[in-house]
C-alpha cells in the first residue's frame, strides 16, 4: 500500500513528503512541476510528472502502486491571479480535483486529506473563525477550494469517500532542508525576508487602510511543520476509522503585516524598507483561526510562534540564496 502526494514537489507537499518517509511510509508523488521544484523531493518517493486531471495517468499510478490515501496539495493558490485568471483557477483547482477523486473512487481509494483554505470563509463576520462561520468566498481561489470540499461531501454520501479538509491559514516557514521558493513570490514572509537580505530594496504592504489597529491586513501564521503534523494526524484519524471532517488550521493569534515586518526586523537584525501600495482585490481585512476542533478531534496544538516561524524561513532563506537553484 502507498500514499499519493499531488503536489508533493511543491512547498507544503514537498514537507510532508518528508514526514511521511520518517514515518516509512510508501510515497508516490504526482507534480507537474508547473510550480514545485524537482530538487525538493527525496529520492526515496516515487516520481510521475504530469496533472492530477490526467485521468490516464492518474488510473496507472493507482494500479502500479495500491494507493491507500490521497493526500491533494496540487492547485495553484495565489488570490490575485485567481481574481484575473478565474478560469484557469476553476480548471485546475476544480475541474482536475474532481477528475482526481473519479479515478481515486473508481480505484477503490476511499481515505482523502485536502490541502484547503480559510479563503473560503471570505470576509469574516466573526473572529477568531471556527468551522461554523458563513462561506462567503471573496475570490475566485476561495470558491475553486470550497467547491472540491462540497464535492467531497457529497462523494462521502454516494460512495463512501472518507476525508479531512484542512483548512490552511497563512503557512509559513521552513524546515532544514525545504522552504518556500516561488516564482514570482506572492508571500508575505518570504518576500520580508527578501528585503531583509538585499535583494529587493523594499518589500510593498497592500493596504494601510484597513479596519485594523495600524490599518494593514492581519493574518494568523502557521509554520509549515505544525501543518504537516496536523495532515499525518488527519491520516491517523481515518485510518482508525474516524469520519470526514472539515477543520481550521491556525495558531489562534492574529498578527499585522506591519508586525510581521518588525518581527523579521528583529530575528534578522536587518532594516526592511516598505512601501505602500494599493490592496490586492480579494483580500480579506483579518483572517484568525479558531482552531479547537483541530485539538479536539486530531489532538493536534501548533508548537511554533511569529518569531520561530521567522526565524527558520530566514535561515533557509540565508542557506539557499538562490532557493532551490543554490542546490543545482
């Protein structure tokens, strides 16, 4: 039996493909490289390269390989793209997920851990936000996530398809060996901690007019490690028979971008510039998890803080200059 990991060259995927191996578990992974970086997997995982909507493709890797598990990271996931491409979103999000879960069912694949978001929450009319809160996407990412997580359901009902919908907050972080390297950088942490270093002379803060105490967006940062336990906790779950579950993933505490900034600017000792520009289209004004049923139902509490979170993206940052083209 295996686990496949779509995805699993990219930031998240990439550190859980890790965690699974110390675990020895059998890996398979599927990435098209679109976005991930084939110097990020070990080589103990097994390699295809092409999409999850590859139903050929994905029907051979079920045969070759007695897939037990399908933990989905593959999807693209940066807002503003989302807002100005909502195709390409909705097709590769969407239309390639349920693909994916047609040929999973067909295979007899009945255990799903999915990398969601707490974009599907939109704006929020509460905070901290549980599970409960009203789904009101702001963006076309949003809805292509909630859309599979309604899909999952219903192949819950119909064909007994058991899963966890993991509902990200903002990841953040890095591990010795993998950390974020995305072309072009859509992410907060790691394009502060590119100013921080010198290659870019600033780093732009959308908005200062927000509703907030310094009048920039807040979001609740989780450090890719906690996520990553919080996914092979999740597979624990179902393979002891639990049922699906939809479930947040955060630290509960909401920080600024501008307190993020001094954050950085203290664990590097660096000056980071900023320049303001207008906010990005979709983004909500606060996104802070309340992240209970993760404890209660998981057992999971997140270990890392801001400045732990900070700390190891820079000293990645700092080991590969170049990300993943310092390894080449």
């Amino acid at each position: 039996m295996a686990i496949l990991v779509t995805g699993g060259a990219g930031y998240i995927g990439s550190i859980m493909v890790d965690l699974l191996l110390a675990q020895n578990e059998s890996v398979v992974v599927l990435d098209d490289l679109s976005r991930g970086h084939r110097e990020a997997l070990d080589e103990r995982a097994v390699f295809y390269q092409g999409e999850t909507g590859n139903r050929t493709l994905v029907e051979e890797i079920c045969r070759a390989h007695e897939i037990e598990v399908c933990f989905h990271f593959a999807a693209l996931t940066y807002v503003g793209e989302s807002v100005a491409e909502p195709k390409l979103y909705f097709e590769k999000n969407t239309v390639h997920g349920i693909a994916l879960l047609d040929v999973l069912i067909s295979a007899g694949v009945r255990r799903f851990v999915f990398s969601s978001t707490a974009a599907i929450y939109g704006e929020p009319v509460r905070t901290p936000i549980d599970e409960q809160h009203p789904q009101q996407p702001a963006n076309p990412y949003g809805w292509t996530k909630l859309t599979l997580e309604q899909n999952l359901a219903a192949h819950d009902r119909a064909y007994g398809l058991r899963y966890v919908a993991l509902r990200y907050f903002y990841a953040a972080g890095a591990t010795d060996r993998l950390g974020e390297d995305h072309d072009p950088e859509p992410h907060l942490v790691p394009n502060v901690l590119r100013a921080a270093s010198g290659k870019t002379d600033h780093v732009s803060v959308f908005g200062k007019d927000y509703p907030t105490p310094d009048g920039t967006a807040i979001r609740d940062y989780i450090h890719v490690s906690d996520l990553c336990d919080a996914h092979w906790l999740a597979l624990k779950h179902l393979r002891n028979g639990g049922g699906s579950e939809s479930i947040n993933l955060g630290n509960g505490e909401g920080y600024s971008v501008l307190e993020v900034i001094e954050a950085a600017r203290r664990v590097t000792g660096r000056e980071i510039k900023i320049e303001f520009d207008p906010p990005r289209a979709g983004d909500p004004t606060r996104l802070v998890a309340d992240s209970t049923k993760a404890r209660t139902v998981l057992g999971w509490t997140p270990v890392h803080k801001l400045d732990a979170i900070i700390e190891s993206a820079w000293k990645w940052h700092q080991a590969h200059p170049d990300g993943y083209h310092s390894s080449r």
